[in-house]
C-alpha cells in the first residue's frame, strides 16, 4: 500500500519565478493538505482540498494556489517566488472525518 | 503567538531509560493532539494521538498524557532506544468542531530527541 508520495524531491528556483509541487495521496484518502516548514520550525498549514474545492486556507497569500484532481491527487503552485519561499513542503492526506494525516516526504524548494 | 509550545529544543537520553517530551498549548478550542516523529530528510511520520475526551493513550512504548486543566500533554517513550532519535513534534487541532477530518494542525516547533546507546 502506497503512502503519500510528493514530486519533485528537490526544486530550485529563482526569485520571480513560479513552482508546481505534487502530491498523491495515500490510497482509500479524498482530502488533500499542504504544509510549509521552515529550517527550525514545526510545520505551518497552508490549505486543504477535498472533493476538488479549498476548503481551508491558512495565513499565506495569495501567491500560494492549489488544485485537486478528481483522482485526489493534488497539486500546489506559488507564484512571483521570494527569497523566503525557500522552505520543505510537505503535503499530508487523509480521510474526510477521520482524525489523523498522513505526510509524504516532502519536497525541498530553494529560490536563490 | 505560539500556539503550541515546545519549550525544549532538545532532549537526551540514556538507552534503556525513560523519554519524556512536553508540550503546552494556549487555545482551549484544541480537541485532539497529536505526535510525529521526524528524521532528516523524511516527512513526519505519525505516532500517538489523544482526543481531549481522554487523559491517557498507550500503543507499545509510548504513551500520551493530555492535562486539559494545564492545557499540557506530554509524550513518554519507555524504553528508549536509539532508533528513537528524531525530531518530535506536537500538532493540536479543532477539527472536530469542523464535522469532519482534521484540518488546520498547529505545530511546535519540535523537540530533537537523542538516545544514547
């Protein structure tokens, strides 16, 4: 049974430019969330999708978008990338009314 | 504001011994927690969660207490091994007020966990 997995691993960029981050979810999950983690800190939520729709939005702007495919799988774009984009994304999977994610490995996007 | 403090940033241990990592909280509407553990390079891996109904949860070696009165929870590995060794974080949620799966998880910032053999 496949977990969460995340495409690419690694990503570098430069600042003004725009990033496409992966996610599919573990199998049996329909919901979606994404997470930034800086060097240092615990994990800070930035969305979740469920049924193709955000459902719920943390306290990042709106250069931070998300898509969910009708396969569940998802997808997170950051636009007009800053210095401080530079950051783990983490996507995490679920099941709509259970109470425990699921995180994939991450994926390490550095703008220089 | 920090929601969710782990006033720890590390911890070490002795094999065999006791681990305990805490965690404090400021907002009374969290209803379930939860531990992950972390090693370099990997996501956080799911260990232990508590809903805010109980005070204990056991699964093998680790075991939570929450103290809602406190507004604390604390994590308890016995016994230690080296294995163990990884960044712990404690994530609180209100996602049951929501009617469904958890949403929004708030973190600590973690807790490195070193056991020594």
């Amino acid at each position: 049974d496949a977990g969460v997995t995340q495409s690419p691993t690694h990503l570098i960029k430069t600042r003004g430019q725009q990033v496409t981050l992966r996610c599919s979810p573990k199998s049996g999950h329909d919901t979606v969330s994404w997470y930034q983690q800086a060097l240092g800190q615990g994990p800070q939520f930035i969305f979740q999708y469920y049924e193709e729709e955000e459902r719920q939005r943390g306290n990042f702007p709106d250069r931070f978008s998300g898509h969910q495919f009708p396969n569940y799988s998802s997808e997170l774009n950051v636009n007009a990338l800053l210095l401080g984009d530079s950051a783990l994304y983490l996507c995490a999977s679920s099941r709509l009314g259970a109470d425990t994610q699921y995180f994939g490995p991450g994926t390490r996007l550095t703008v220089l | 504001d920090q929601q969710v403090k782990q006033n720890s940033p590390s911890l070490s241990v002795q094999e065999g011994r006791i681990s305990i990592l805490n965690c404090d909280y400021t907002n009374s509407m969290f209803d379930y927690f939860l531990w992950y553990k972390k090693y370099p390079a990997e996501g956080p891996t799911f260990l232990i969660s508590i809903s805010s109904i109980k005070d204990k949860n056991e699964d093998g070696r680790f075991t939570v207490f929450l103290n809602k009165s406190a507004k604390h929870l604390s994590l308890h590995i016995v016994p230690s091994q080296p294995g163990d060794s990884a960044v712990y974080f404690c994530a609180a949620s209100a996602g049951r007020n929501y009617g469904g799966s958890q949403g929004n998880l708030i973190f600590g910032k973690g807790t490195k966990l070193s056991v020594k053999p």
